[in-house]
C-alpha cells in the first residue's frame, strides 16, 4: 500500500481501517503501526495514520432521526496511554446513540483536544437544517464539527451537491475524503480527482491540522472536464492558483 501512495505524491493518507484492528490502550492498529516503520525505513516524504471507519457510531438527530456515518476523524499518531484512553472512552461513548448535545460533548470533543488535534467531520450531515446546527456548533473552537467534508468518490464534488456546505467555506477546512476502502490500487482513479492542499512547514500531520485549523488547507477537486475547482479561504486559493505547477499532481 504504501509505495502506491508514495507514487501517488501524496504526503499525508488517513488509512480507512476497521475499528475491530485498532489497539485501544494505544490508538492504532498493526497495519499503521506497520506502515508508519515501513515509511520511515523507504524514507519517504510520507505520514500514515489512522482514520477508521466507525460504523458502530450513531447520533439522534433533534427530530428524533437515529443517524449513522456521523463520526470522521483522523487519530493523531503516538498518542499517550493516558490519551488513548480517551480515544477508548470517547469511541465508547459513540456507540450508545446519543443526542447532539451529548455526543459533541463526549465525543466529538475530547477526541478532537487529543495530542497535538484533529479535525472531526461526519460522512453525512442528512439536511441542511441539521448541517447549520452542527458546523456552526464548530466554530470559533465549538465543541460541534470543526471540518465539512466536501469531495468524496461518487458525485465527486459535494459542495456543489450541497450547496449549503459554503456557508463555512473559508470558515471550516473542507475535507477531501478518499474514503478507500481495503486495496488502495483498487481506488486510484477516484484519489486522482481531489485532495486537501495544505500550505504548512512540513507534510507532518500536526502541521496539516495546524494548517487546516487556521484557513491554510484547501480542498481541490480535478473534475473529468478538466476543470479545476478550489474550496477554501481566499487568500490560500489566491496562493495555489500562483503556485499551480508547484503542487499539481496529475499529468496534463
């Protein structure tokens, strides 16, 4: 998996692993711990970590709508035995089908306060009413969701499918999900079409929060036009577009 993402130019992946795999005294599974050895051995310009799929994690909505998918986020690396207990207790608590209010409150916050930080962002918010609730609930360091997910394979561009989402456009990152599941060949194609461009000090994963977290990361989507789309604050749009050949990551 890892020489695929190497070839890819990619810098930073959240492997979609299975909540069952991961260690909960540590918060991460064999195969990222694998993998992360295995980048530092081929010295790539490479950071794995882990963004499971937690399936297991429901919410109610205010209407009374039990919802899954509601619960995206990557976990920071070397975490703490006293801070993968948190991890535990907040995945935990995930599970048992809590209201918004307590869900944000035990678990949407304490995994994003894990470390060095995270983003935390559902695969689907379900309604525009529930999507205002949830995001502005983030802002200004909220305890709602501090990141919008805004390409995914499919429709490819979700911002445009919803075009609610840029309400928090430059306000919140808007998260470029490739959402592969198992063999990453398998999904090549669909990781071509977007990505999150980060404006950092390095590729590391507490950069690219850092960067994400103060209006430095855009999502981009190549769509099969050809076309070029950007989604993020204006000042880091203006940057990329300056700086196309530097980052661009398809061949013409």
């Amino acid at each position: 998996m890892v020489d695929s993402v190497a070839l890819m130019k990619l810098n930073l992946v959240g492997v979609k692993s299975k909540t069952k795999d991961i260690d909960l005294d540590k918060g991460i599974s064999p195969l990222v711990a694998y993998n992360r050895k295995y980048v530092e051995s081929k010295r790539y310009r490479l950071e794995v970590v882990e963004l499971p799929e937690n399936y297991t994690h429901k919410l109610i909505w205010p209407n009374g709508q039990l919802a899954d998918h509601v619960s995206n986020f990557l976990i920071p690396p070397n975490l703490s035995y006293s801070e993968a207990q948190i991890y535990r207790k907040a995945f935990m608590a995930g599970e048992i089908g809590l209201s918004w209010a307590d869900f944000k409150k035990d678990v949407i916050q304490p995994i994003k306060n894990l470390n060095t930080g995270t983003l935390f962002y559902p695969e689907l918010d379900y309604t525009m009413l529930n999507a205002y609730k949830i995001y502005d609930d983030g802002l200004n360091g909220g305890n709602g969701y501090n990141a919008v997910p805004g390409a995914h394979f499919g429709n490819i561009d979700w911002v445009r499918h919803f075009p609610y989402k840029e309400r928090w456009e430059g306000l919140l990152p808007i998260v470029a999900d490739g959402d592969a599941h198992g063999n990453i060949i398998k999904w090549h194609e669909n990781l071509l079409q977007y990505r999150n461009i980060y404006i950092a000090e390095s590729y590391h994963f507490k950069d690219y929060i850092e960067a994400s977290l103060n209006g430095r990361s855009v999502c981009v989507i190549r769509m099969p036009s050809g076309v070029v789309r950007y989604y993020g604050g204006k000042e880091s749009i203006a940057y990329l577009k300056k700086h196309f050949e530097e980052w661009k990551w398809w061949n013409d």
